[in-house]
C-alpha cells in the first residue's frame, strides 16, 4: 500500500469536481493526483495517505493523455489558478457535463437514463482565455518584504506574475502594475493587506482596485497617488474587514479615490457594484445565463416575479422590464444597496428590493415565475418547501455547485410540486472545474 513519499505509476481516469483527477493503485485504492490530466500515465509522490484514498501530486508525465494541451500560461505549473490548464477546452466541456450528471445520479438519486437526457451539452459562452473581468492578488511578507501575487499551486504561499491570462487582454498588465505599485507601498509603510481585487471592463472602461484590510491606520493619499500612476483606475477602495481569517465580515469601505464602485454592460443594463459585492466574473458568461432564464420561464407583462439571493440585480433588472412586479430578496447589506441604486439608475419602480434571509423574508406574494441564484451551499430546506407552495409555472434554478443543485432537485421532486425539465452547464470559468448551471423546474401539475 503506498505511504506518504512513495512513488507510485498510476493511470489517471477521470477527473473529480475538484483540481485533482482519480487513479487506482493495483490494489485498489483510490488516489486523488494532482497536476494530473485524465488518460494520462504518470509517476506521482503521495504526501497524503488514509485509510481509504491517499494523495500524491505528479512527478512525471510518462505517456500523455490525448486530452493534454500545452498550455498559453507561462505560470500554470506554479499558480494554483487555473487547475485544468493543460486539458483540452472540447474536454475541460465535456467533462463538466459529466459532472454534472454524474452529481445528479449519485446525491441526486436520478436514474442516468433520465440524467443523460436531461442535461444539456455545456455552453462556451467565450474563449477559455481572455474571459474574466477579476481577478484576486494574494499577499504575503516573506522576511519582512511584501510578495504579491497567485496563490502557488501548493497553497502554501504566493508565486509573483506579471500578468493573468485569464483577465481580459486589454487589462492584463494590471496585474504587474498593481503587483509592483502595492510592493513599493507595502515595504515603505510595512502594511498588511488580507488580499487584492480589480475589476475591469472594456464595456466601461472602469478599472477598480480594491484592497481588503483589517481597520487601523493606512497611507491613504499615498496609496491613491501611487495606484493610480500605476493602473489608471477609475476607482481605488478600501475594504475593511474584522473577524477570523476564516469567517471575516466586511465592517466598511473607503473611498480613496475616484467613483468608488465599478460598472459593467450586460445585455441592455448597465450594473454598478461595490467592491464587496460579488458580480459574475464573466460578463459574456452572465449574459447567457440571463437568456437562459429568460427563455425558460418566458416572463410576460401581467406576471409577478420573485428573484431571491438576487445580488446587485443580473436577473432583477431584465425581469423587471418584462414583468408587472418583481420581490427580489439579498442577505449582503452592500448587494441590496447597489441593487437599489441599479434599479433607480435604470427608472424602474415595479420592483422592491429585500434586505436578509431568503427563508425569513420569503415574499407573500404569489409569484408566476421565480429566480434563485443561492451561494455554493444551495437552499435551505424551509426555502424549498415555501418554493414549493407557490403557484409558480416555473422556476428557474441558477447553481454554482452540481453537488448541491442536485441535493435540491431531489428535494423539489419529493414534494411533488416542481420537476426538472431542462439542466444547461454554461462554462463560466475555463481552465478551472467549476461550472454553473440553470436548471428550470415547471410544475409537475402544468
């Protein structure tokens, strides 16, 4: 049986919903390998070995799998960004299809002849580069220096880049800008910084640099003159955050210079954010999911609609323009303030935006179409039992977790009320194993 160091040669046979991909020994025993492409054959080291799996990373590629790519990314061996880096983007597609069914199978309990049908072909609403408009600097003091950066493939540390190649082309020498302005800075008053956002949009033209500390003393008008010499930003903040690295909230944001949030075209409407609300990082990517949901729950103008974990508005704003009333329901403070402002920005009244808890603030109106977008965890039981007792025709499901979407399907199918009809994976984030999903659920009684 391997222990921790040996080596092993393992035929690699699929990918999991994870960075790493599973082999077997000849014993049997399942290994989780990471740097690994499915098909491939390799020597790998375990540094991690339990009962039941070990973990080992690869070595040496022996015989490479049909679906290894040399990759466009100078750092993709060193920066734990962008796992999937040398799969082939046809296979990085086809394997997030499978994975999405293959969750609906196992915690879903759905036969596979009805998952397979069910489940689109996955959506490449872009290229696998070039596609997103954020990326997140990591900082770490190192004897005393600042290094700023990606988080190595190990996540341990942090590996220095000049550039991201997953940013949009026009943007990504914001990185190094960045990078070496926040260097300069951080040596000159020994700061701290928890971690580095920038958003940008070639729509817009905004740039925005955020950068998340704990509250207390900070070079203000230094750090706006030098970042701002640097990238040319619109807006440079300051997010404050108190709390366990773990489990920190966000206790204010500063100005320090320019607007003091970030907008993006999608479709039609124009979104403005702050920097701790989360936006999608794909904008050609938002977009079909918008279409997605549109086309599945076809809104017309004598409909009521419910949007819960609604954000700063991607879903609320195009149903607003399409149905008589829209409840839209967020947990983050700073999301429903942009969402207000959003909706005010674009003149709409028919749509009242909810501060908390999906469960708790859950609407007393009688929707006829719904949206839900929940974070990673899915929905809590008690939301799907009240989604189950609206009148709805449809709802629309938007899921960053196959685990999780599942999980729920099943729980809708058991109350009898709702059934899946139509799962489409849309690849928001090539080069990684994540994908999103929109699954529209219609009434089993229509």
């Amino acid at each position: 049986m391997p222990q921790a160091g040996t080596p092993l040669v393992l035929k690699v046979e699929r990918p999991t919903y994870g960075p790493d991909s599973i082999a077997h020994t000849q014993e049997g025993k399942t290994v989780f390998v990471q740097g690994a492409v499915p098909g491939d054959t390799v020597e790998a080291s375990v540094y991690q070995d339990g009962p039941s799996f070990s973990r080992a990373r690869v070595s040496k590629v022996l015989e490479p799998s049909p679906h290894r790519v040399d990759s466009p990314c100078p750092f993709a061996d060193v920066c734990g960004g962008c796992p999937w880096a040398h799969v082939s983007y046809e296979a990085q597609l086809r394997f997030k299809r499978d994975n999405v069914v293959d969750s609906l199978a196992r915690i879903g309990h759905l036969d596979r002849d009805r998952a397979e049908p069910l489940v689109a072909p996955c959506v490449a609403p872009g290229g696998p580069w070039g596609y997103r408009n954020k990326v997140e600097l990591a900082f770490q003091r190192v004897r005393g220096r600042a290094v700023v950066g990606m988080h190595d493939a190990g996540g341990a540390g942090v590996v220095k880049v000049d550039r991201c190649l997953l940013l949009q082309t026009r943007f990504q020498k914001l990185v190094k800008a960045t990078s070496g302005a926040l260097s300069y800075l951080s040596n000159s008053h020994a700061l701290q910084i928890d971690r580095v956002g920038i958003r940008a949009s070639k729509r817009t033209g905004n740039v925005e640099v955020a950068l998340w500390t704990a509250p207390g003393p900070f070079p203000r008008a230094q750090a706006a003159k030098i970042l701002g010499d640097a990238t040319g930003a619109s807006s440079i903040v300051r997010v404050l955050t108190k709390g366990p690295a773990k489990a920190r909230r966000v206790s204010g944001v500063e100005r320090l210079s320019g607007a003091g949030s970030w907008s993006e075209l999608v479709l039609d409407e124009r979104m403005t954010v702050s920097a701790p609300s989360f936006f999608q990082v794909n904008t050609r990517g938002a977009e079909k999911l918008v279409s997605l949901v549109l086309d599945g729950l076809k809104p017309t103008e004598d409909d009521v609609a419910m949007d819960l974990y609604s954000g700063a508005g991607t879903f609320t704003l195009p149903l607003a323009r399409r149905a008589a009333w829209v409840d839209a329901v967020e947990s983050y403070g700073p999301a429903v303030r942009d969402l207000r402002r959003n909706l005010e920005r674009a003149g709409l009244s028919n749509a009242d935006a909810v501060g908390g808890d999906a469960g708790r603030e859950f609407p007393d109106s009688d929707a006829d179409v719904i949206v839900v977008d929940p974070p990673r965890a899915g929905l809590a039981k008690d939301v799907v039992e009240k989604l189950s007792r609206q009148p709805a025709r449809a709802i629309a499901y938007v899921s960053c977790d196959p685990a999780t979407l599942a999980r729920d399907i099943s729980r809708f199918e058991a109350l009898g009320t709702f059934s899946a009809t139509r799962v489409t994976p849309v690849d928001l984030f090539p080069e990684t194993f994540h994908v999103e999903t929109v699954t529209i659920l219609t009434r089993q009684n229509a």
